[in-house]
C-alpha cells in the first residue's frame, strides 16, 4: 500500500512545502514551496545556509545610501537566495513574502513586490515561477476569503492550526480532526469557491497534526512542514478524499460580495473575533522576525 504522503496526492491535492530550509525538503517531492520571515529566520540561524547570508549582506553593502536601506537591501536579496535554492529543487512555485509592516501600504506592498521579483530576474528566475501577495495568507474567515476571490488573488493559505489554537485557548476543550475548527474553516471556504465557481486555489497551511492534513485531502493545495511530511511519508493509513468539487456545487450556500463594498467588508470580519485577533497577532509576529532578521542582518553589514 502506498504511504499517507502518496495518498494524499493521489486525492488530488498539490503538496507544497512549508518551509525555507530546502536541504530538508527535497524527498518529499513537492511541487511548490511557500516560505515567510519566521521560516526564513529559523533557517538563518543554520550554518549550512552561512554562504546565502553572505551572498546577501556583500549585495545589500553595495545598495543603499545608509545602514537602513542597505539592510533592506540584504534582506530582500537574502528572500531571493533563499527562494532561487528552493527553486533548484521543487518544480514549481515558491512563494516570498513581502515585509509585514506594508501590511496597510498598498503601493508600498506593490513597490517592494516589484522589487522582488526584479531580484528574481537578476538571478535568472522568471515571474512565473514566484508568487508575491498573489498568495494572500493570513487568512482566517470566510469573509478575507470572499474578497480575496472577488479580487482574482491567485491563492490564499487559511491557517488551520493557528485557528485551532485560538478556539483551544478561548474554550479549553480538546478538538478531534473531525471537529476541528481550522478545519471546518478550510472546507466551508473550499464549498464557497467551488459553488460559486472560483479560481481562486485554496491551500490549507499552519497544521498542527497529520490529521487536520488528512481531514482536508481533496484541498486544492495543502502547504506542510517538513517533520508533518515524514510522518505522512513513514505511515500506510488510509487517507480517502473529503473535499469535493462536484459535490460542492449542490450546496445550499448564500453568496456574499465585498469587491465594491468595504464597509460591509470590515464590519462583517470584525464580527469574527477570532480572525481579527489572529490576524493582528500574525502581522504583528512576522514583523517582529523580520526585525530580528534584520538587525541579524545589520550586525554583518557593520562587521
């Protein structure tokens, strides 16, 4: 019998790897890779990563008028490194994130997207294969969901474990995967898209068990960490499709619209406690890594 790993693909879902430390990543076979600032600073502290700092920190001397912009220079390139080695491993996309604190910035986040993908070209990789804010994450109700589908986002990554977290901690209670609120929310926004027809890829991410993992096979994409890979890859259970396009269409769903109304918008996610208050902790923590990532970054530029 194959593995649960093998399984799940055969489901229909794209494994993708949640990760920025590719020397790990490679024998799980995944098509894509997503990685942000924590996973980026986690794999900094790695000495086998050593050369990839350096090649940031000799481009980010070169580029910037004070020690602030030349660190922001080095932390792009050292995205760009990261992204350029994942991308010598897995066949498809990876996905770099632009720097939390443009969160509220618009053309902030456009600017320095473009940017980014400019440093892709300089090292040889096109567009195609690098997703910046077209991977809308973060994400935690139904309602960002909607309006990132109304907006033609290419992806958004819902964050079952850290959904389960705040319902853990708000009730006390233990959550089997079957009842699992993460994973509810992954599956009814699954419903949502595929009733009504959208394009938009829904890949689950942040899981906290091989079980949320499996209680969403059939999901578009699923993005998973290497150590939650191994355990797939070591176990035979059976992992039988739960999400289903077909069957989503006959759901009896109401249809909801944001694309031109913002105040409908913001006053129906401030109703969901939980995501306004996981969303503010998320911005709030991957700006404070890119922080510690950069004043990482500072020291080597003034040694």
């Amino acid at each position: 019998m194959s593995n649960s790993l093998e399984q799940l693909k055969a489901s229909g879902t794209t494994v993708v790897s949640d990760s920025g430390d590719f020397a790990s990543i490679g024998k799980y076979k995944p098509q894509d890779a997503t990685t942000n600032p924590s996973l980026i600073l986690a794999a900094s502290k790695k000495p086998e990563y050593a050369k990839l700092i350096d090649a940031a920190v000799e481009y980010g001397k070169a580029h910037g008028k004070d020690l602030d912009e030349k660190t922001d220079a080095t932390l792009d390139r050292l995205l760009v490194e990261f992204g350029k080695e994942i991308l010598n491993i897995v066949p498809g996309k990876v996905s770099t994130e632009v720097d939390a604190r443009f969160s509220f910035d618009t053309q902030g986040s456009v600017n320095k997207a473009l940017h980014i993908i400019d440093l892709y070209k300089s090292v040889g990789i096109d567009k195609s294969r690098v997703l910046i804010k077209c991977n809308l994450t973060l994400l935690f109700s139904k309602v960002q969901a909607i309006a990132a589908a109304e907006a033609n986002a290419y992806l958004i990554s819902p964050f079952v474990g850290r959904i389960l977290d705040w319902y853990k901690a708000k009730t006390g209670k233990t959550y089997s995967k079957e009842e699992d609120p993460g994973v509810a929310s992954v599956k009814s926004i699954f419903d949502y898209y595929k009733k009504f027809g959208y394009k938009t890829i829904v890949m689950g991410a942040s899981f906290r068990s091989v079980g949320e993992i499996t209680e969403l096979a059939g999901c578009d994409y699923l993005t998973i960490s290497p150590n939650l890979l191994e355990d797939m890859m070591g176990s035979t259970e059976a992992v039988p499709k739960k999400l289903d396009a077909t069957n989503a269409k006959s759901l009896d769903i109401e249809k909801k619209s944001y694309i031109d109304n913002e105040s409908d918008f913001r006053f129906d996610f401030n109703e969901d406690q939980m995501g306004v208050e996981k969303l503010r902790e998320g911005i709030s923590k991957f700006a404070a890594d890119a922080v510690t990532l950069k004043d990482i970054l500072k020291a080597k530029i003034e040694a």
